[in-house]
C-alpha cells in the first residue's frame, strides 16, 4: 500500500535537510513570492489571491466550501480576487483606513474568508475571533484591537455584540452576513456593501513591516495578548507550506482548524492559497465519520489536523477507516498539542501513513519545528526546526540574559533565534510583556523541551504546567502519553497537586474509551500500569475519571483549569474554553 502511494506521489519538497539548512536564506525565499507591482512593498492578499487570479491559476478552485447542510461552492482564484476586490472597495467607503483593525466572527463562511483577505488588499488589519467566545471575550478583544469593523452574522450580533456595544466605542461598522434581524448603530448588510461592490481594487501599497494581522492569546492570567503579525509573514507562511507540510501544486488540503485560531489563519487560509493549492473548508465540526467522508470524497492529499481529533478518532478504532479509499492521502501532519506517540503509531495503523507533529505558537506565526515528509519520524518528538530557523535549549538566568545548554536531552526552555519573518513584531499595546520575551538573540517560547543527539526536539510541557515532585521535573506530557498506550484510555490530563511530602504529588484526570468502565478495579489497573512504565517517582498517584477533559476551542486541554479546580482555586481567563467536564 505505502509502495504504492510513494510512486505516485512527488517527491518531497524538502529532500536534503542538511543541505537545504545550510543553503537556505530568508532573503532567498522572498523571492519566491512576487511582492506588489512597480516595487510598491508586499501584501499578503497579492501573493496568497491575484498573483495566482491574474496568472495560470485563474480557473483553479482556490477554496472547495463544504456547507454543514451539504451544500458545496468552489470557488476560483479568479472569483476569490473579485470578492475580495469588492471587501476591500466597502471597507474604502465605508471610510475604513489603511491600518484599522477588522475583526471577523464567524463560522467557516465563504464571507469569512473573503472578509480575512479582503481587509488585507485594503492594508488594514484582520483579527479573527473564535466564534464560540461569550460577549465578554469579544468586547476585550475588539477594546485591545481598536476594532473599527466588525464582520458576523445577524444571529452572533444579537447573541453575543449587541450588549457591549457601550463598551466598545472605537467599533463603527458592522458588516452582517446572512438573513436575520438586528439592530444597533453602524449596521450594514453584507449584500448592500459587500455584494454591490466594484469587482477591481488595486492593491494598498504596503511596507513588509506593516501590521497585517492581529492574533490573539490567552496567556494563563492576565488579558489575553494580541500578537501583531506583520505583511512579511507571508514568506514563512508560504515556505512552511511547502516544507513543513510538504504543499505541492496539485494537492487537496485540509486543515480543520478553528478560523478563530492562528492555525485557522495561516495554514486554514494563507499557507495553501500562497502555493496555489485547493483548500477544503468544512464548515461542520468534527465528526468522525463525516470526516471519513470528506477525506475520501474530496480525495484529500494533505491533512493537517490536531491530537485532540486524533485522539477522538482513535477511540473509534482502524475498521471505520479500512473501508475507505484513501489513496489520495499523502501526508498527513498535527499540531497544537503534543502529539502522543500511539497516535503516530494509530495513525499508520489506520491510515497506512504516520502523523507529522508540528510545533510553534501563535507568537511565531508559522510552523517552526516539524517532521518532515522526507526525514524519520520519531514517534513523541516534534521534529527539527525548518530551514531558517534555529531553535535551542536554554537556561534564564538571574541577569535576565540566557545560557544556551548544548548538552543531548537536557531539559530546559525552547528558544528561537530572532529574525525569521512570522515572529510576532509586538503584543499590542503592551510592550513591557514583550519586551520580556526576548532575552538577548533570543525569543523564549514558555514550553519546556529536550534535544537529543540527533537534533530532534521533545515536549515536555508548557513552564507553567511543569510538576516539581520529590525533586524531579516531571512534564505532564510523559505521563498522560504512558496513560493512553493503555488500551482502555482515550485522553488524559496530568497537573501537580501540592503535597506536604512530595512538594507535588502527580494527579491524573482520565477519560476512558467506549465499553470501559470507570471503578476502583479500573483505577488499580491505570495506576499499576503508569507505575511499571513511569517508575513510582513519575507515575500519577491519583487518578479521577472524567467524562470529558475541559479543552480549548483549539483542542489544547486546559491543565491550568483542572487545576484551578482541583485546589478550588479561580479559574482564571476561561475565554477559550470550549468542551467543559462539568
Ligand atoms: P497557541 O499559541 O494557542 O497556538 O499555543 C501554542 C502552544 O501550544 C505552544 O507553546 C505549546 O505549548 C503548544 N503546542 C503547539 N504545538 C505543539 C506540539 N506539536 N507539541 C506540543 N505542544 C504544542
């Protein structure tokens, strides 16, 4: 089976890792996007949209909408120009100027894209929300943002805008797409503004270094942060595309992240359109089995998912799978989370093919450590940084500069080296907080992880989620992984719980796979296991079952929150939280 999809898939965009490392520039790489006409600076809508819609692209489907009531639009490079064109025409009437903030919430609607690259043609600024956040993670978003235009549904607006509109004086416009009532100041349909439109724009000639993009984070307390991405993250977005996962020409793409995520952003929009490809959007969240389906039907080629649906896909087993033509799937990479190696390990299981973790975050913009199609994958590692970019362990110290630690599997924070065009330029309005990200040549990620002698990087969990128990550092993720290689664990969750001995004591929360059942037998079980794999020192000494693990809407699971439960603690910034275990 492998055989035979290796001769009739391309070879891998990146072949010779050392010598594309040694070779690479970011310089060079620029070159292989086009910037604006007549040298006027370069604009991530010109190279992911008219580059391609004014070329031979034109007629190839860019996007394939896949409505959750089965309806189905594709839409060319050459329409998703026009479109586009028309957004950034109403955003110029509407008086919106170069550099003011657009905010998007909504769906995957075709609008929504539209609304993303079009604010972009128009050298303003595109923030996307989750659109499953309450009216008071949007009112701080748009308060942070100075969001000037807001773009949603009528049944969004009435739910979740229309109460905090005092709250948010700056926001002036809001563009409502689709039927359905609502009031308030500064309303405009999107077929009056939008659809009427002039179909031309030429591009708002914009430096590499201005404000493209505003993603925000929640960081674990305090106000969530807006990175600020700039017009020249384009370039790593398109490189990464095509080396991290291995984008070729003639693919199908699917990446199923939320639009509210950075990930939604630059590999669920950016990333495929700048290579030319066809992306699928699906607007339905998951379900396995419909997934199954739009895999095979849309003969996908590469997927870029996350662990979470893995994972949700693994407690349904390989049969679903085996009664699938695949064929067309190629590479198939994650990302958000770390990936547990049985999930590498399920994955070519079912599918014939391993997933690719992937690292970076939504300060870094793009994919910044991965497995690549070309190298070995070891199963649990994220992989090797891209060309460009060098990554490192590294030791604060007290004078706020850092020590790098050369030694293999030494734990320690990962830092990158500044300078690789995606890095985030900025928290807005907020310069003491990213000031303190840096030390020196370095940007430090937060994330705690290991080198080993090969170059290979290992996650071993967010600074903040670490469990200091009877001296050891234990990162959770080496424990829920040993969790879930036992046949009856779906998901697991490891947070350090104080304890007068121990200093932290390891507590794990379980979900358990259909027909298991959660009892004391079941406990014993769970714990005996850990130990012989972890050793007591490491092994969780507590375990509780949970229904369902509390996650993020972009499927990261909240260890803070268990936490903050388990020692009846505040709960701190909830805003992202999507599926709850209450
Ligand atoms: P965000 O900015 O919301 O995308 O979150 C970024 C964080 O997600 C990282 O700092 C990591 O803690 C985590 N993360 C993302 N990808 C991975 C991965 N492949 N393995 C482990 N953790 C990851």
């Amino acid at each position: 089976m492998r055989k035979d999809r290796d001769a009739l898939h391309p070879s891998p965009n990146l072949f010779d890792y050392a010598e594309e490392r040694e070779t690479f520039s970011w310089e060079r790489a620029r070159e292989l996007l086009d910037g604006l006409p007549e040298g006027k600076g370069l604009n991530i809508a010109h190279e992911a949209v008219d580059r391609h819609a004014d070329g031979l692209l034109a007629d190839k489907v860019a996007i394939r909408w896949l409505g959750k009531k089965g309806e189905r639009r594709d839409i060319t490079y050459r329409d998703l120009s026009a479109e586009t064109s028309r957004f950034a025409n109403a955003l110029r009437k509407l008086g919106v100027a170069p550099g003011e903030r657009v905010f998007v919430l909504m769906g995957r609607e075709p609008e929504l894209y539209v609304a993303m690259l079009g604010t972009l043609k128009a050298g303003c600024v595109a923030s996307p929300l989750f659109s499953a956040f309450g009216p008071e993670p949007i009112a701080v978003r748009l308060a942070i943002g100075d969001g000037r235009v807001l773009v949603t549904t009528p049944g969004l607006y009435r739910r979740k805008v229309a109460g905090i509109r005092d709250q948010v004086d700056g926001l002036k416009h809001v563009i409502l797409v689709g039927e359905g009532e609502a009031e308030g100041p500064g309303l405009h349909r999107w077929n009056a503004v939008v659809g009427n439109a002039p179909p031309d724009f030429t591009i708002a000639p914009t430096d590499p270094e201005d404000m493209a993009l505003l993603h925000f984070t929640s960081g674990t307390t305090g106000r969530p942060k807006g990175a600020i991405h700039v017009h020249q993250a384009v370039v790593a977005h398109h490189v990464t595309g095509r080396y991290a996962l291995d984008l070729h020409r003639d693919d199908v793409f699917w990446c199923t992240a939320d639009p509210g995520w950075v990930t939604g952003t630059s590999y669920g929009i950016l990333a495929p359109l700048t290579n030319g490809v066809t992306s699928i959007v699906a607007e339905a969240e998951f379900d396995a089995e419909s997934w199954y389906e739009i895999l095979e039907r849309e003969k996908v080629s590469v997927w870029y998912t996350a662990p979470t649906a893995i994972r949700m896909m693994m407690r349904q087993g390989t049969d679903v799978v085996k009664d699938r033509d695949l064929s067309a799937l190629r590479f198939m990479a994650s990302v958000g989370e770390p990936l547990n190696p049985e999930a590498v390990v399920w994955g070519v299981e079912a599918f014939g093919l391993p997933f690719h973790d992937n690292w970076w975050q939504t300060e870094t913009g793009g994919i910044m450590i991965a497995n690549f199609a070309a190298l070995d994958i070891k199963p649990g590692s994220m992989g090797r940084p891209l060309p460009g970019i060098e990554a490192a362990i590294v030791e604060r110290g007290e004078d706020g500069g850092v020590e790098v630690i050369d030694e293999p599997m030494a734990e320690g924070e990962l830092a990158l080296r500044k300078g690789w065009p995606s890095m985030m330029r900025g928290y807005l309005h907020e310069e003491e907080r990213y000031r303190k990200s840096f030390a020196g040549e370095w940007y430090l990620t937060g994330d705690l992880a290991q080198r080993d002698a090969d170059g290979y990087f290992w996650f071993v969990g967010r600074a903040d989620d670490v469990i200091k128990s009877a001296g050891h550092l234990i990162g959770p993720f080496e424990v829920e992984s040993a969790l879930i290689e036992h046949p009856a664990v779906a998901e697991a969750a490891v947070i350090g719980k104080p304890d007068p001995t121990l200093g932290e004591m390891v507590k794990a929360f379980v979900t358990l796979r259909p027909g298991h059942t959660a009892d004391e037998a079941m406990r014993r079980e769970l714990l005996g296991h850990a130990r012989k794999r972890l050793g007591a020192a490491v092994a969780p000494k507590e375990i509780d079952f949970r229904e369902n693990l509390p996650k993020t809407r972009s499927g990261k699971i909240m260890r803070r929150l268990l936490k903050a439960r388990e020692l009846g603690l505040p709960e701190g910034d909830i805003s992202t939280l999507e599926s709850d275990e209450k």
